[in-house]
C-alpha cells in the first residue's frame, strides 16, 4: 500500500514538473520571433509614434494590429536578442462601418529574409484550451517582452475576434497569441474592462487574406481575393497545473495607515511576518493579536514583523531564481491564484512612487529655481513659491520617498529660509482606457524597483505581502504590488533572506 502511494506521489510530481518543462520550452522556441516595434523616419532618424508589438512568420514578414500602423510608412523592429531593423507597413482590413474590425495589419522586414519566425496554426480553437501572450506592454517599457498565460473563453465572438484570460495592455497591440505547442492562434487586439475581456484577431484571417495585404492600402470592404487555407481537425492536450498545499504560509495583517484601517497579507517566514511596507501602519494585528514592527526597508517596500503568538511558517531553504514561463501559485488566505513568470529580473524606474513635492524647478536651472508650484500640493501648503531658489532640490527628491520628511534650504531674495516637509504620492492620473480601470487598481507604491520580476498574476493591493511557490512547492518570493492591468511585481527570496538576516539580529 505505501509502495503503491509513493508511486501514485511521484507520478504527480514527474507530470506537474513535465508540464511545467514544456511550458517553458514552448516560450524558448517562439520568444525569439516576438518583436517590439515603433514607428520611424528612416530620413530623420527619430521615433514618430507609440511602441507596439507584433511577431515575425515566413522569414521576413510581420503580422500585427491594423489600428498601430499606417500602410506604407516605415517601422523599427527589435528583437529579443537585441538585434535591430527597419520594417515597412502593407496592407491592412478596417472596415468601413466599423474599423476596429478585423484589425489585421502586414508589415515586411526590408533586410533579410532568415529572421526567426513562429508557425500559424491551422487548427480549431477550443473552449477552454490554454494559449501564451508574449508581448511588450508600454508600462514597464522593457526590451524583453512579457509572457501571460491564459485560456480560451471565447474561440470566435460575434464580433470575430478571440476571447481570453490571457492579459493585456497598452503596448501589447499586435502582439501574439500561441497555443502551447507554440503554434500562432491570434494577434492582440484589444481590451475590456474585465481582466476576464482579452481580444485577439484569429490567426486565418491573415492566411486567408495574406495576397490583398501584400499591397500597402487600407481596405474599407472584405478584400475580394481569398486564399485557400487547409484546415487542422486536430486537438492539443493539457493538463492544468494544480496548486499545492500551503497552509500557515500567509496571514493577515491589519493596522491603521493615515488614520484608517488598513489590511494585507503577510508571509510567515521562521518566527517572523514580512510583508508589504508601505500598506502597514501603526497598531499592527495579525491573527486578532498585536504584532511589533521590528524593521523597514523602504527599497525593497518591505516590512519585519514579530507577532505576540508563535507561527510556524517557511524557511528559506535555497535561493531560486525565477525563470519566464514558469508556473506561479500565490495563496490569498482563501484561495490561490495561479499565474506564470511573464519577465526578469528587471528594474522599475521611480515615478509613481517618487516623493512629490509639487514644485516644479525650472528646466536646466542650477541651482534650481522654481517656477511652479500646484495648488494645494506640499510646497504650496509651505507657501514655496515661483522664484525660490532650493539647491539640490532634484537630487533630494530622487533620494527621498513618500512619507519622507525632507528639509529644505530655500532663498528667497536676499533671505535664506530653512523648511521642513513631508512628501506625499504624486497626484493620481485619470486615464480614460480601459486598462487603467480594472477591479481593485494598482497599488500606491507599485515602483522604484532593482532586481524584481513580473508576473501575470491578477492580485487586488491588499492582497500583496503574501507568498509566491512555483509548482516543485518552492517559496520563491512574495508579491510586491499589483503593477498595471497585466503585471504584478514578485521580489525573490534573496532580497527577502537579506532584509531578515540584518535586521534579525
């Protein structure tokens, strides 16, 4: 009997690890084909529009979205490897009564014809069947994309285009949609609100129509010539990986941040609670009992925390570096959400979470003299005004977070005026897309990041703090925020094991 079980155990274990092998061979065979592109004046040698997405098929031709490109003009291509060219758009169907359909678009590479293409899949799509997004979204402004996973809701909508989980946002436009052999199944187009609302272009509009689009116009109607295309009846199967078991591994922390209550998740590590710095204040509770901020660490947006009962939770074992494609399970107290490695590590430039003063120095002044100061913001409430001179000011600002409290030497005239500030978060922008109005938004301090990852995994701020297992069960890191629409932020164990060790002591 125990023969028999531990047999049962390790075929669990051989599959879910072969599964996860598979994954992760699938993106190394079409990840070098996935190409970020953006529009340029070859004349001029500058940018001329925003970056977008797209993969390479037959050696030189791209497929992307007909809504990012201008049939005719010219486009930079960059690949993974690092590896630049210069493309031109062909043609493209946007029907006249309405031009977000079908949104098909052509480009080809000028120069060469061996680049590393992706094959386009001739079979039926199925309900629920699982596809791969690698893309390069806008916000994290990478030159590697990012990689989704996701299932098929929709295999054709009444409006013709692909419906999945497999998240996107701003940049991904034209990028590609594959199955898990790696086959192109769609080309990205656009979004709902829902995280759930992901909409591709089926792949066999662009083999049926691949002879009109070789010439650079727009076309209002279904083109007149169609291609033939030998369909595939075939069917792929995949096992979905299955959470593991992670009971005591995270808890909830509640506090008072700013005067109201606040609440995240934690990661019970030894005898200690780490989580998320910036969203745990003062009178801090965890499991109805106080806990004691032991230490922060406003770099990494982490926080140590001793609480009053013992927990038995997680040891760091070893230090396991993440890899793109790999599976991700992170527990929320009462469910687990399932994700993938989409990217890293990477380095997420302060903005968002700079401290914000809210005066504005005047460009290329030294010292800097002030120039604007916004209305009901920190300097404006300190009665900083236009032609304060604050030395270093740029500087003290790029050191400092919110919260901060920043001391400034300001001259005014002949006189010199000594004032003390605490920074707050920039104000928030508005935006109209819907990839800025998902359930539970970003998180405040979702940047300033070194050495991080991205993941796909669809996580509300206050459920961040807590941990991150790849599927062998290994603690490899615990999320960090909720970044954009299709992007979460992991730190790994290293930054975590340092952060506890020094402060520990």
């Amino acid at each position: 009997m125990q023969s028999r079980f531990l047999l049962i155990l390790c075929s669990f274990i051989i599959n879910r690890y072969a599964a996860a092998q598979d994954l992760k061979s699938t993106v190394d065979k079409v990840r070098p084909a996935c190409v970020r592109i953006w529009g340029f004046d070859t004349l001029q040698q500058q940018r001329t529009s925003a970056q977008f997405s797209g993969v390479v098929v037959k050696g030189n031709y791209i497929l992307t979205a007909a809504h990012v490109i201008t049939p005719g003009s010219t486009y930079k291509i960059f690949f993974p490897n690092g590896e630049e060219t210069i493309a031109e758009a062909l043609g493209k169907i946007e029907l006249s009564e309405d031009k977000t359909r079908p949104d098909v678009a052509l480009m080809r590479i000028l120069k060469g014809t061996n680049h590393p293409g992706v094959v386009m899949s001739l079979a039926d799509l199925h309900k629920d069947q699982p596809c791969l997004s690698i893309a390069y979204p806008e916000s994290l402004d990478q030159e590697q994309p990012t990689i989704r996973l996701g299932k098929v809701i929709e295999p054709l909508n009444s409006r013709g285009f692909i419906r999945s989980t497999a998240l996107m946002e701003p940049g991904d436009s034209g990028g590609p949609l594959f199955n898990l052999s790696g086959e192109l199944i769609g080309l990205h187009s656009a979004i709902g609100i829902p995280e759930s609302e992901n909409y591709d272009v089926p792949v066999n509009l662009y083999q049926e129509y691949w002879s009109a689009l070789q010439k650079p116009v727009i076309y209002r109607n279904w083109p007149e010539r169609a291609d033939t295309v030998q369909k595939d009846n075939r069917t792929l199967e995949f096992t979905w990986p299955k959470a593991g078991t992670y009971t005591g591994t995270c808890v909830r922390i509640t506090s008072r941040l700013d005067g109201k209550a606040q609440t995240v998740l934690g990661t019970v590590i030894q005898s200690f609670v780490v989580s998320k710095s910036s969203i745990v204040g003062d009178s801090v509770f965890i499991l109805g009992k106080p806990g004691i901020v032991i230490a922060r660490d406003k770099e990494h947006d982490l926080v140590l925390i001793r609480p009053a009962q013992k927990l038995k939770g997680l040891k760091i074992k070893q230090i396991i570096s993440p890899d793109p494609g790999e599976v991700l399970f992170a527990p929320v107290i009462d469910s687990v959400v399932t994700g993938i490695v989409s990217g890293g590590p990477i380095g997420l430039r302060k903005i968002n979470s700079a401290g914000f003063l809210g005066a504005t120095p005047q460009h290329g002044s030294s010292p800097e003299k002030i120039y604007f100061v916004r209305p009901g913001s920190p300097a404006a409430q300190l009665d900083i005004r236009s032609g304060d001179i604050i030395p270093g000011l740029n500087d003290s600002l790029k050191a400092h977070w919110p919260g901060d409290t920043l001391q400034l030497k300001l001259q005014r005239g002949s006189k010199n005026i000594l004032k003390s500030v605490v920074l707050t978060y920039p104000p928030l922008i508005v935006h109209d897309h819907p990839a800025y109005h998902f359930a539970g938004g970003s998180s405040q301090r979702n940047d300033g990041f070194r050495n991080i990852y991205s993941t796909d995994l669809i996580l509300r701020p206050e459920q961040c703090g807590g941990p991150v297992f790849d599927m062998q069960n290994h603690f490899i890191g615990i999320n960090i925020a909720r970044f954009s629409r299709a992007n979460s932020v992991l730190i790994s164990t290293q930054a975590i094991k340092d952060f506890i060790v020094v402060n520990s002591r």
